[in-house]
C-alpha cells in the first residue's frame, strides 16, 4: 500500500482552519505580502477572478497580493461566495510556523465594499423562521446597523416583504422544506444554518444576551415567536458562523404589517414605483426617481423605504403630511435646512465603518462635519415649525413629528472638539500611512515621530560621510 503523504505543519494549520468554515466558503490564507488559495478554492477563484492557476506537486493553488485584494474580494462577493479572510496573528519568525486565524468571514449581504454597496439602497441580511403558520423575517444591514423584524401569516405576504426589501443574502433553518420553496425564485444568495438557532427559546437568549436585556418585550417581540427565531437566527449566523462584530448593533425594531400597504412584487413593477417597466425605458422613468429630491444617502434609502411600503394609518399619515407641508411652504428655509443636510453625508454608514474598525481618518473629519449640523438644524427645524400654526391637520399626533425630530438632534461639542484637536485636515485615506493625528495633540506620539525622523537624517549624514570617504557615489546605506 502506499504511503500516505505527509503534511507540511503550514498545510496541517490551512486544512484545520478550512475545516471550520461554512461549506462553500473560499479560504484567503495569508502567506507574507499574498493571500494564496489552494485545492478546490484556487479553481474556484482563477475562474472568477481570471488569475493564473499554478501547481505545487499535486496541489492547485493561485494567489493575490494583500494590498489589492479589496478588488479580487468584490469579484468574489459578486459571484455569490462568501470569503473567509486568514490573518497571521503575529511577525513571522524563521524556522517557527506563524500563528494564524480566520478573523471574519464576508458573504454577500454582510460586506462593506464601498464599490458593491449602492449609496441609495440598503444591502441586507434576511432570515427566515416558521413557527405554526406564521413565518417570521428579520433583516439586518450590517452597514447601516438597520436591524428589523416582523411576522407574515402566509407565504404571498413574505415574498412579497422579501421582493419589496430585496435581500442580498438570506439565511434559513437547515431542512424547512416551506421555507425553502417559499423563496425558490429569489435573486439573493441562499445559506443554510442549524435550525435550533431558530427557535424561539434558543432566539430568544441570543437577543437578550446581545442587547443585555431581561426581557424582548420592549422591542415590540411579545408574544411574536416566529419574529424572534428570525432575528435571533440571524445574529446567531452573523456572529457564530461569520465571525462578525455586531456591538454596533444596538436597536432591533418590530413592524406589524398592517400599518403598511402591502405591494406585491406585480404591483411594485407595474406601477413602477422603483424601476421603468420596460428595459429599454431610462432608469429615471419611475416614480422613485422622479420625486427623489433628497440630498443624502440616507434620505434616499428612507424614501424608497417610503415608497415601497406606504402607510395604513391615517393619524401616521397627517402627521408625515403636516410635516411636508411645514417645508413646502417656506421654500427659503427649506433650502437652508438641504445646505446643512449635504454636510451630514451618509453618517450612518460613516458610524458604522468607525464602529467596527474599518473607518479612517476622513471618516472621522466627516463625522465631524455632521455633528457641527446639529445645533443649526435644530434652529431651523425650531423656527419653521413655529411659523407653521396656521396648518390646518388637527388629527395628527399632539407631538409633531418634526419636534420629535428635533429633540433627537443633540449637540455633541466636546467631540466636535475632540475630532477638530485630534486630526488634521487633510487626512490619507489609508491609515497605514499615517500622519492623521495632528502634531502637539500626543506628547508621545511626537517622541515617537521624532526618533523616526532623526534617525532617517542619521543615516542620510552616516550615507554621506560614507560616499566622501571610499569616493563610491552610488553607495547606499
């Protein structure tokens, strides 16, 4: 019989690690300055991301430099793989095999590609539970920190929510066969999880453990089983399955179906609420674009919010009404309170990034940008709503949602202050740069940056000396 062949101690550590992926997922293991993908992962990946196929012995492998591999990783996702990044963990030293671990794995509707994510949409996570008759949907927008449920009593009603949220990603329980062919004909990326995640019991300990709460009754999931198994699958899959930090996670809001008026996926395409009917038609020839006067990402993802699921209630209605209508009618402060807005930007996501560690410096200086808004907003706001007591909606709420608006609006100078103290007003991009904390702001950072720069000009003097006295002018030091 033949021997069986031995395995190198790095090759030992990449199966171990590839052995506790979730199935499909591609490995990006760290080798010094590439990310290499071996067997069935580096076919995989040389056929969608067009890169050479090399063989060592009997293994395949390809591989990717670590400073492009944000591109390569797009194509992936694109693809509809999910990509488990390995990181080394510590400096590599010769002769000892270096320490690495899977820090998080991407998947379609989880990832923070700023070239994927579309400004003007969410990109979601769905998960789905069946409890009795009811099935449950939670969505979550890891970019956003959007996290949301609700529970639909037949299958028309929950592929209509999913075809109305269009998911990028959807997690189920392993083996419902309702669930299953209730979405047999979506366009997201389908992922299987345990199924005794989803259960209520089970859901329900993850939430309260997540949100550090005794009870789920005050986001609405009382009595709402099949809503929590959702939910609760959901975190359950992002933190244990993807290894993802979810801390920004921090509200979970629960909407009944019947504040809303349901449009179907027929309805939403006849009417061309979103898109033109036709695919020769230009994108704009719909009514999203047609009435979309917003001037920040956030506002657009509202409005198509808006726009997709219209509201039931009328004392809701009147009270979104006489807001508008406070601002149509004075058309100068409106366009005050637009000029502050485009200096908000998208903060959503610009807190997120920060949050889990991906943001940089410019995200801080937006950040920022966006506080110094508040107190001006909240004049205007203050102002227009003062000026607008002839409006005849007396059937709105006692609190009008502009001034509800406005009392969440707080100022937070001493960050302002901080951020203005702390970076400086060009930051790079990339924090491996450096150079994004402001001189004089850390005495120690200041030492830290003068042995840097002293010691560059010891050697430029030590090169010089050097090249007076061997007379060699291309010596280098």
């Amino acid at each position: 019989m033949a021997a069986k062949t031995k395995q190198t101690p790095m090759m030992a550590q990449y199966h171990r690690l590839k052995s506790d992926l979730p199935e499909g997922a591609v490995l990006l293991f760290r080798l010094g300055d590439f990310y290499e993908m071996f067997f069935d992962d580096a076919k995989v990946c040389a056929e969608i991301l067009n890169i050479t196929l090399t063989q060592r012995g009997a293994t395949p492998m390809c591989g990717l430099p670590h400073h492009a591999a944000d591109n390569y990783i797009g194509k992936l996702l694109a693809a509809g793989r999910m990509v488990a990044m390995c990181e080394q963990i510590e400096e590599a030293v010769p002769g000892k095999l270096v320490k690495r671990e899977v820090t998080q794995i991407l998947s379609p509707g989880t990832h923070f590609d700023e070239k994927m994510l579309t400004a003007e949409r969410n990109n979601f996570l769905a998960a789905l539970s069946r409890e009795g008759k009811a099935f449950g949907l939670a969505v979550i927008d890891l970019t956003t920190g959007d996290f949301k449920a609700t529970e639909m009593a037949d299958t028309a009603a929950l592929q209509a929510e999913l075809e109305r949220l269009k998911p990028s990603e959807i997690v189920h329980p392993t083996g419902d066969s309702s669930l299953v062919a209730a979405i047999a004909g979506s366009r997201a990326v389908i992922n299987e999880h345990e199924g005794w995640v989803f259960a209520s019991d089970s859901a329900g300990y993850t939430l309260r453990d997540h949100f550090g709460v005794q009870s789920l009754d005050g986001f609405g999931l009382k009595n709402r089983p099949a809503a929590t198994g959702a939910a609760g699958g959901a975190l359950h899959y992002l933190v244990n399955t993807l290894r993802r930090d979810v801390a920004h996670l921090r509200q979970l809001n629960f909407y009944e179906g019947h504040d809303f008026l349901t449009l179907d996926s027929t309805t939403l395409r006849n009417l061309e609420i979103l898109e033109p009917l036709t695919r020769d038609a230009p994108n704009a020839a719909c009514l999203y674009h047609a009435v979309n006067q917003t001037v920040t990402p956030m506002g657009a993802r509202r409005l198509r919010d808006w726009l997709t699921q219209p509201l039931a209630n009328a004392a809701a209605i009147h009270a979104r009404q006489l807001a508008v209508q406070t601002w149509v009618e004075d058309g100068p402060r409106l366009e005050l309170l637009r000029n502050r807005l485009r200096e908000v930007r998208d903060l959503e996501r610009t807190l997120t990034r920060l949050s889990v560690g991906t943001g940089n410096g410019r995200d801080l200086l937006n950040l920022r940008f966006a506080i110094e808004q508040f107190p001006g907003l909240r004049s205007l706001i203050d102002e227009a709503h003062g000026e607008a007591g002839e409006l005849e909606l007396h059937d709105a709420e006692d609190v009008p949602l502009l001034t509800q608006l406005a009392a969440q609006l707080k100022e937070l100078p001493e960050v302002v202050a901080l951020i203005a103290r702390a970076i400086v007003d060009e930051p790079p991009l990339a924090l491996r740069e450096g150079g994004i904390i402001r001189e004089k702001f850390s005495a120690e950072l200041d030492e830290l940056r003068g042995g840097a720069s002293e010691g560059k000009e010891w050697i430029a003097q030590m090169q010089k000396r050097e090249i007076e006295n061997t007379g060699i002018p291309s010596l280098k030091v």
